[in-house]
C-alpha cells in the first residue's frame, strides 16, 4: 500500500508540474468576434462569459484558467470570454484597444478578441461520478464528458486503488482500465471483496491526461470461507460437547457463528444458504429437519460448545437433544456489511457415539469460558493409567518445575474419545446373521491375500539383495565418473559433528555405491520443459543463485525456488556436501508442515533443485496482522489490534512444533529456525511450512540473516548442535507470534552483549495480552539446562491444550495505552 501510495504522489505531482509548467499568458493573435446581438453564437464558440474580468488580460486569463479553459479572450476592454479551442475563426489584426488597468497588452477590438493562453491544456474532469451498482469482484460506474475538453477526448482513463478492505488475506492492488471516448457507463471488473476504492476518472486528448474526478466506492462482502465440520467430543444426559475452530474474515467481516442441529437422516442434503434456518420452537412447528441451538458473535466464540444445555445464545435456545433420533451438528457462518448478508455453512459432523477423527485430541475436558489472559485457568489432563508412566503433560509440567505455577485438574479417561454415558444409536435394519457370514468370508479372503503377499515379499527380498551384491562387485571395477556423480565413498561425506543426520548412513561397513543414482531414484526427476524459470532472483544459496519460478505438472502449476547449481563451480568437498544435503530432503520427504522438496531436474553441466516456495514468511505474515497499521477500519470497527483470531495463532505454532517434531523423528537438524525461515501457506488457511535446512537455505539478495536473536546460548559457543537447540530458537518464535512480529531483545544491538545478558538470565519479557499460562510455555523453552526443556512433541500436547483453550492464553483485543512491541528490521538483517 505504501508503494501504491508513492506512485499516486509522483503521478500528480508530474501532472501538477505538467499542468503549471505550460506557457501562461503567451499571446497568440487576433481573432474575429461573433456578432454581440447573438449571445448563443458566444456561448457555443467560447464556453464562457466572465463580466466581471474584463478590465485587463491578466485577469481575464486567470479566470479562465481557475475554470480550467486553455483560451481567454478580451473583446473591446468590454467582455472576457474563455474557449477550449479557437475553432475555425478568422484572424483579425485590428485589435487596436488597450485595457484600462494594463495599457502594455491589446484587449481587442470593436469586432475583434485578442487571445491568450491560460497555460492549462490538458481536459478538465468528468462530471457526475457515480456507482450505479456492485457485486463481489465487480461495481458498475457511470459519468459524463467533462464541461471543458481543451480538445478532442481520445479515451478515458479509469483507476481504483484501495483504500480499506475487510479482506484480512490480501488487499487488492490497483487497478487500471482504458475505454473509449464515447463511454460513459461500464463494469469494473477483478475487485476484490468487501473492499473500498477510490474510484477516479479522467480524460485523455492530444495533450495528455486531464484533471480526474474520483470518489469512494465499495464492492460487496463475499461468502465466508466454509468452516471445518464440528467434531463431536462426548455426550451425556441428552447434550454433546462439540469442538469448533473459527475461520479468518478473508472476504468481509465475520458477524456470527451459528449451530445448526441437523437430523441425521437430512444430513446428506445438509444446509445451505437458501435452507429455512429457525429457531428449535419454529423448526419443531414446521417439522423442519435442523434448528438453530445457537449465535454466537466473534468475541464470544468458544472452541467447545455443549449443545442441548438449555441455555439461550443470541435469540436461540439451546435445548436439550432428542432421544427419539439421531442427530448431527453443523458450524454456520455470517458475514454481515452494509445491509448485504452472506453465509458460508460446515459439512456435518461426526455422528454421536462415532469416534471423531483424530485431527484434534481427544482428552481434553470443558467449555473455554472468554476470562482475561492474565488469570491463571486450570489446565485439564486426564489420568492414564499408572503402568503407563501418567500423562505426558502432566509429567512435562512436573519436570519444568511449572506443576506449582499452572493449576493441574486430573479427571478419569474418556472412553473412547466420550464420555462413558452414551445415547443408544437407532439400529440399521440389516439382517446380523447374513452380516456376520459377510464379514468373516472377507477376513478369509483378505487372510489368504497377507499370506501370499509375505511370501511374495521374501522372495523380492532375496533378489534384490543378490542385485546388490553384484552391482557392488561391478561398481569396484568401475573408473571414476565425472561431474555430479562422483560421490565417493559413504565414509568420504563428513557428518556433523554432535548431531548425526546424513541419509546416506545405511550400516556400519564402507561401500562404494553411486549416491548420485540413488538419490535421483528417490526424488522425481523433472522435465525440462516443466520448469519455468523467471528473471526474479530471490537470493544465493550454499550452491548457487536461487531464482523464483515454477514447476508444471500436468495441470497444475506449483510456485517453486529453483536452486541452480552449476558443476564447474563446485569443488570435490562441495559435491559431497550438496549429495548429503540433497540427499536430506530426500529423506524429509513430505510433510504438512515443511517446504520440501519438488524435485531435481538435470541439464548439461547443471542441476536445478525446485523446492517449495510461497510469497510471506513467518515474520511478514505477523506484520501484517497488525490491524491498527495495516487495518485500520478492521481495528476500528472490530476492536482488535490483529486481524488474526487468538485459535490461529496458537495453530501456526502448533503447526511448527508439529513440523519439527517430524524433523527431529528423522534425526535432521535445523540450526537457522526462526521466523524468517518459516513460510506461510495462505492457500490452506493459515499453514506454517519449514524450510531453510539442508540445500533449501538462501541468503535474500542485499541481505546477510543473523540468527544468533533466535539461537540457545550453548549453540553461541559450540559447534555441538543438540536436538534441544530447537526447542529455544521456538519459545522466541512462540513470543514473536503473540507480539504480531516484534523483534527479539530489541534494544541490545551486539551480539556479544546479547549472549552475556542471556547467560546471565535475561529473558524476553511477557506482552500484556498474554496469559501466564502462555509465558510459562515460553520460559520452559529458554532454561539453560537442556534436560529441563520440553521435547516438541511434548510442546505439540501442551499447544494442543493452549488451542482448546485460546482464550485463557492469549488475547488480541484492544485496551487501553496498547502499543505494539517494536520491530527493527534493521537489527535482525544486515545489508
């Protein structure tokens, strides 16, 4: 918006430049003038009639130009007459009268004008800008030609920039159209949603582009994003626990959240916009299949919600649920700007007494009240068994010395992810017996089909390796091969020291197998012609520049960073250490949470690696949630200072502490995790992805990254990199998300001052909108000994609690004297 911002400075400014630079009060001739009797013939030949500014040519010219006409004229010391073009009259050179207040220039004759120019040559602006209509992506606008054209209009110039959106995901950039000269009605197209436009029109002739007329429009709210179906957690004395997840207000803004109950034999035809959505009384009257339990406004979403417990919510009872049927549950939303409605409904949920699915877990206990994060909430385990060793968070608590700070409530175990109370499910009316003969003729079947798949299995086995056996006898005859390829020994490529991870490690004895080949056969081997590569370069790798691009695989086109690695730059050592890393990536694979590689595509002398890419970091993407700065209408109307939801802030760290569990299941370190290696996937929502490990790390053109801000204090001063490492640079990335992007330990510049204090026991300080519960995740991470740590699947348990229960940690709402923590760009990145 900035840089849209300047660009509209230096368009006006040129054009003001344009505008007051011309020739002004430059006398061109002599002119006839009409007959005075015909007052009409002056009018349509000079525009104009000014009485009052006939005294001398310089006034006649500065009226004439306030008007924005490119011609005055005096006629006898009498009349003052302004005109956009002179038309096809006669030159006269019997202007002989001089002006009363400036005898030095003519002003006329008694049938002749004498005529400047006003220095303005361009067209005046169109008149009547109006919004005749609008839809989602679209308005439609008409106006009229303008009064004074100085000229032929040869088209007309449309803009629209916006000024404020309710879009939360991307506020559009502006947009520009050409149409013709005899337009004056037309669609705007490509807007985006529930945004604002200042919307300006302008002439074009001969001379340039005139004055533009402009006003503020807006297009209309689109449909919220469809939610996730509820997941039913339990349910008892004829109500259910379900567990909701809120959505972000991409295309206007998020108004209410409904529950919908929904007969399980209606659930295939679901709910849609055109349903007749009523409360429980009226659905019961009219005998509709689904009723509304319940409203909810944002700032009193609840991540659990029980249904049937006969309270009231937003105009709709929540009765207890029927016993007579079956029923399932369906999260609503409703987005509500300028009188326009719009709805955006969940698929149905688990039916009750059915396992939910296991995205979320399911030993959490409770409805999340909307408290104040400062207040310290019970957190909820349940009690395993004592064979078991307790519950893992409970445990994590005791071990981080947090047990005494973080209330603990133990309950009995759910059975099966319910309570054990359960309502009867309606029999399905099949016939057992023939269910049960059905069923055990399958186990047969499929117990034959194990049974040969083992022994197929065996038999693979051995042949495979007895091919390897010889491919090594023939690999030992072998001469060296040239390029890439030579990789050596396993025992030629170094390991870490301290932290082990090459992919290549398959056993104790050293071989002499081709690395190069089996890696290509690991990753997908890409076409040249499928990879499109731009001009944009993004930084330069450990190998190589690294350009912006994409990879074509049938029908879809997937954003990538092309790593160009060139054989003839690299040394011996280099290869093997490009092999072990690539050979990294091949064993990371593919995960929800990191940016893994695409594939390898060879050309002659050079190897192009396409790793996942996407447009905003971890860092850019919390910036930009700062509504006040970036949304100010959003803050405003909403009372927020973030246009993010408590829940999802908590899931983009879930998101990362799930990805580096993954990361350290495989034994692969990250040693530069921070907010400016980890990338944000909007096409999913709010997905985090990891990347900036093995070859996928690059240094942004003009920039040098320093990580020490986000490194342990052992990691400062040794070169040993233990898994626990990770587990600190987190903590600040978990204090970076709740402070919309602020940098870490600001104030203090040096490194060596920062590592000193840190030692000493400095630590980030806890935000005021962030609950105790929260900051002592956060000083968890950052204990000196690395026993004391959590492990990131323990963090992944306890942020799973954190979400359940968002509210309790976390809060963006505004209150008084708030400022945001300060960012300093210039502290974390050296240019």
């Amino acid at each position: 918006m900035a840089n849209q911002l300047v660009s509209l400075i230096v368009l006006y400014a040129t054009q003001f430049y344009y505008l007051t630079t011309a020739l002004q009060g430059e006398y061109v001739g002599c002119y006839q003038y009409p007959s005075l009797v015909d007052s009409s013939a002056i009018d349509s030949l000079f525009g104009v009639n000014i009485p009052s500014a006939t005294d001398s040519a310089s006034n006649c010219l500065a009226q004439c130009k306030l008007l924005q006409y490119k011609y005055s004229g005096i006629h006898g010391g009498k009349q003052c007459v302004c005109a956009s073009s002179l038309a096809a009259q006669s030159a006269n050179d019997t202007c002989s009268l001089h002006c009363t207040s400036d005898s030095s220039k003519p002003c006329g004759g008694p049938n002749s004008m004498s005529v400047y120019e006003t220095g303005f040559i361009v067209s005046g602006p169109p008149r009547s800008l109006l919004q005749l209509s609008k839809q989602e992506n679209m308005m439609n606008i008409s106006w009229e030609h303008p009064v004074v054209s100085n000229g032929v209009i040869l088209e007309y110039h449309v803009a629209a920039i916006p000024v404020s959106s309710y879009s939360v995901s991307t506020v559009g950039v502006p947009m520009e159209w050409i149409f013709s000269n005899m337009t004056k009605t037309t669609d705007l197209l490509g807007l985006q949603p529930g945004t604002q436009y200042n919307v300006s029109v302008r002439a074009k002739t001969t001379d340039g582009y005139g004055v533009s007329l402009s006003d503020v429009f807006s297009t209309e709210i689109g449909a919220p994003d469809k939610p996730e179906p509820p997941v039913v957690m339990k349910s008892a004395n004829s109500t259910a626990t379900i567990q909701l997840k809120p959505i972000l207000p991409r295309h206007g803004p998020i108004t209410a959240y409904r529950i919908i109950v929904v007969n399980e034999d209606a659930a295939s035809i679901g709910v849609h916009e055109g349903s007749p959505l009523k409360n429980w009384a009226e659905a019961n009257k009219e005998n509709l299949p689904f009723y509304i339990a319940a409203e909810l406004k944002p700032e009193f979403f609840k991540q659990e919600f029980l249904v049937g417990d006969g309270g009231h919510y937003g105009g709709f009872d929540n009765p207890p649920l029927p016993d007579d049927r079956e029923v399932l549950f369906i999260l609503g939303v409703v987005s509500t700007y300028e009188g326009v409605s719009k709805y955006a409904f969940s698929e149905p949920s688990n039916p009750i007494g059915v396992d939910p699915p296991d995205i979320w877990p399911n030993s959490v206990e409770g409805v999340v009240e909307s408290l104040p994060p400062s207040q310290s909430t019970p957190i909820t385990v349940v009690e395993d068994d004592p064979s078991t060793g307790g519950n893992s968070i409970t445990k994590l608590l005791e071990e981080t010395d947090l047990i005494e700070k973080i209330p603990v409530r133990k309950t009995k175990p759910i059975t099966g992810g319910r309570s054990v109370t359960r309502r009867q499910r309606l029999p399905y009316g099949r016939d057992p017996p023939a269910l049960v003969v059905g069923l055990s003729a399958a186990i047969g079947v499929l117990g034959f089909l194990l049974l040969i798949s083992i022994v197929v299995y065996f038999y693979l086995r051995h042949k495979v390796h007895r091919n390897d056996a010889n491919r090594r006898n023939r690999s030992r005859k072998r001469s060296d091969r040239q390029g890439l390829t030579h990789g050596g020994s396993t025992s030629t490529i170094e390991l870490d020291s301290g932290y082990v991870h090459s992919s290549f490690v398959t056993g104790t004895e050293e071989t002499t197998i081709d690395h190069y080949d089996s890696l290509m056969q690991r990753l997908w081997s890409i076409p040249s012609e499928s990879v499109i590569r731009a001009s944009d370069s993004v930084g330069t790798g450990n190998f190589g520049k690294v350009l912006k691009g994409y990879v074509q695989r049938g029908e879809s086109k997937t954003e990538a960073a092309i790593h160009i690695i060139e054989e003839k730059t690299l040394a011996k050592g280099e290869r093997n250490a490009m092999l072990k890393d690539l050979g990294i990536l091949a064993k990371v694979g593919k995960h929800a949470n990191i940016a893994g590689i695409i594939g390898v595509c060879e050309e002659p002398e050079t190897m192009l690696v396409a790793m996942e890419h996407y447009g905003m970091n971890l860092k850019e993407f919390s910036l930009n949630s700062r509504a006040l700065n970036n949304y100010p209408s959003y803050a405003t109307k909403e009372q927020r200072f973030s246009t993010l939801h408590e829940a999802q802030a908590i899931d983009v760290a879930l998101g990362i502490a799930k990805g580096m569990a993954y990361l350290q299941s495989l034994s692969v370190p990250h040693k530069r995790l921070s907010s400016r290696t980890i990338f944000i996937c909007s096409s999913d929502g709010t997905v985090p992805k990891i990347s900036g490990f093995g070859i996928d790390y690059y240094q942004p053109l003009g920039q040098i990254m320093d990580f020490k801000r986000w490194m342990a204090p052992e990691a400062l001063l040794s070169p040993q990199h233990a898994p626990k490492c990770e587990i600190w640079s987190f903590g600040v990335i978990l204090w970076e998300i709740v402070t919309l992007g602020a940098t870490p330990y600001v104030d203090i510049r040096a490194s060596k001052e920062l590592v000193q204090r840190v030692q000493r026991g400095l630590r980030l300080k806890q935000p005021g909108n962030v609950g105790l519960p929260l900051y002592q995740i956060m000083v968890s991470c950052w204990q000196i000994d690395l026993d004391e740590r959590p492990t990131f699947q323990e963090l992944v348990e306890i942020l799973q609690q954190a979400f359940n229960q968002s509210l309790d940690y976390l809060s963006f709402n505004l209150f008084p004297e708030f400022t945001y923590e300060r960012y300093d760009p210039t502290v974390e990145v050296s240019r």
